[in-house]
C-alpha cells in the first residue's frame, strides 16, 4: 500500500510539473510574442530574466540540479586515476602470495619503461615499447588482479593518462548483426582510452570459425590498438594452450602482443596461506584440527577437481565454512566471542562436501 502511494504521488507530480510547463509556455509566448510552434517558448530572448527551475518535489532537487549532477558524476568517472608512488606499487605487487614469476616479469618491464624514459630524457635513440600483454594461466591464478595493478602502474609511469580498467570479455565486443561487432568494440576502446582493456577468455574471439563476428571484433581491435597506441594497454587473457592458438591465429595479433605472462596454478602452500590470510581479514581463525584437514582438502582439490579454480577456489572453500559455522553455532543456546572467531575441521568438511564453485566472482583478483 505505500509503495501505491508512492507510485501515486509520483504521478501526480509529474502532471503538475507538465501542467505548470505548459502555462508558463503560454505565459512566455503571451510576453514575448511566440508563436505556439516555438521549440523552446520557456527560453527568453536575450535581456530577460532566465525563468527559475521549480522545485515539484519540495526537497531542493530540479531539473537542473539533477543535470548538473549526472554531469558532475561523468566527470568524477572520467577523470584521471591518480598517480601512485611506483615503490608503493611494487611494495604491493610483493605482497601478494605466489606469482613469483609473474612478480620477476612485472619487475623487468618496469624497469624496462624507466630505463626508456630516461634514454629519451637524454636524448638516445629509443625503441617504441608495445605493452600489450597476453595473461596465460588457469582460472583462479591471479591475472584480473595483476591487470588492476598494471593499470596503475603504466599510470604511475606517465604512459597511461588515466590508468582505469575496463574488463570485457567475447560478449563485451561481438554483437550478432552485420556491422554491429565494429560499434560494440569501438564502444569498448572508447571506454578504456587512458587505461588497460582486459579482455578475459580472448581466444573466444577466434574459435568459432572465419565466418563468425569474433573476426571482425579482433580486426577492429587492432585498428584501434595502432590508432591508439600512446594511450591504450590491452591485456589479453585465457587458458595457456587456447591462448597461444589465439595469438597466433592472425598475423596482426603476433605483431602486437609480443609480451607473455604465464600464472602457474597456486601450491598447497600458497592456497593454504591465501586462507589464513582471508580468515585474518574476517576476523576468524583456524582451530587446531581444522589446519591439517584444511591441507588435505586443498590437495584433493587441486589434483582430481579440474574445476577447482586455485584462489577462487580457496575464497568458495572459505565462504562454505563460515556459512556451516553459522549454522552450527545458531543451534546453540549462548555463543561466546571465541567461537564466533573459530572454524573447526566439521566447517571445512561440510564445505568440501557441498562443492566448489568454479564459476563465481573473483573476488580474490583471478
């Protein structure tokens, strides 16, 4: 019922804000001497006063107010990301568990640009740098979460002027019409000028045949990858075999994506820490008998469970065993502050028993 008043009350401002237009239409064109088929009656002629926004609802918001603000929050969206300490940044790319050699390759090519930006300072040839990358590595592995970090770094070093982020990945740039899939990348392109498109399981893009729109996606986005080359990163990322077949499938691809990343599936170790670390941030903790099960389990994941997707994995092992926890502990009649904070190895078991997951949202940077 009050949704229906609500719903009324809309309405019935909207006619009044309409009726109101009106008469003061008529009003100005009785002023000024208009026609009735003035496009904008309510617009004066130059040395009238302009006519006020009218406030309909009472709360101080017009027309105009909500135009400015729309205008206001393209701009905060479009405006540069700012510019990040590089030391700050390799601080942060450190900390991450695993990705040792993704850490060397990022490391390298950092080095690689100042050392550029330097020979240019001075005045010594330079060889042009072609920054886009292939991200080559199972689900899970980390590869959304370095693109993130790569943007803000190639910001950092003044080669991207924005350093956002735009992710898409097949349905973000082919449409299922003749002459539709160039709009829709470009679209894409324009979106992320300034920063890093990440297109996530590129290979789709190619595996469908030389008559699928996938074709004309890829031939469109590397028209804009040479258009756009001072202000534009794309990072292209997939299964490691699908990849290389995707690289290699057009000559103009070769040329461009000459960087290689490769993010090798996580160890027990590293999946085992990525837990505690998470249970750290939640403010939970592994009981003693929970810690061993919790290897054993990573284990029998990792190698019979294809699906299992490495840190995503781990997040929706973890999600599972403070859902079960929650269960356990409102049977209780009192819970105290330790076993709010405790998982036990009977939260961990329930988890594993009821699936993982694979598909979900990486929430761990994947």
């Amino acid at each position: 019922m009050e949704d229906r008043k609500e719903e009324i009350i809309r309405l019935q401002s909207r006619i009044i804000r309409e009726m109101t237009r009106k008469n003061l239409a008529r009003v100005g064109n009785d002023l000024w001497g208009r026609p009735d088929d003035t496009k904008d009656p309510l617009t004066p002629p130059p040395g009238y006063p302009e006519v006020p926004e009218i406030d309909f609802y009472g709360n101080g918001v017009t027309e105009k107010t909500e135009k400015i603000k729309d205008a206001d929050k393209a701009e905060e969206k479009d405006a540069p990301q700012p510019k990040e300490d590089i030391d700050a940044l390799k601080a942060e790319l450190n900390s991450y568990i695993g990705l040792e050699v993704v850490k060397a390759e990022v490391e390298s090519l950092i080095n690689l640009v100042k050392v550029n930006r330097l020979r240019k300072q001075h005045e010594l040839p330079t060889e042009d740098l072609s920054l886009h990358m292939v991200f080559s590595g199972n689900p899970g592995t980390g590869k959304t979460m370095i693109a993130r970090l790569m943007s803000r770094i190639y910001r950092s070093l003044d080669i991207l002027s924005k350093g956002h982020l735009i992710e898409v990945d097949r349905s973000g740039l082919v449409a299922g019409y003749v002459g539709q899939t160039a709009i829709k990348t470009r679209e894409a392109v324009d979106k992320a000028l300034g920063g890093v498109l990440f297109i996530d399981e590129a290979y789709a893009l190619t595996t469908r045949g030389p008559q699928d729109y996938g074709q004309e996606a890829v031939e469109t986005l590397l028209k804009n990858m040479e258009d756009h080359r001072d202000d534009l990163v794309v990072i292209a990322a997939g299964y490691t075999d699908l990849m290389n077949d995707f690289v290699h499938s057009n000559p103009g691809l070769e040329s461009r994506f000459n960087r290689f990343m490769y993010f090798p599936d996580y160890t027990v170790d590293e999946m085992f820490a990525i837990f505690q670390m998470r249970c750290e941030k939640a403010g939970y903790r592994l009981a003693e008998d929970a810690q061993e099960r919790l290897r054993t389990i990573l284990m029998e994941q990792s190698e019979d469970n294809v699906g299992f997707g490495n840190a995503r994995g781990v997040r929706n092992l973890f999600e599972q065993a403070v859902s079960r926890q929650a269960n356990r502990l409102a049977r209780q009649e009192s819970v105290t502050r330790d076993e709010l904070m405790l998982l036990t190895a009977e939260d961990l078991e329930t988890a594993e028993e009821n699936g993982m997951d694979p598909e979900g949202p990486d929430a761990a940077g994947a």
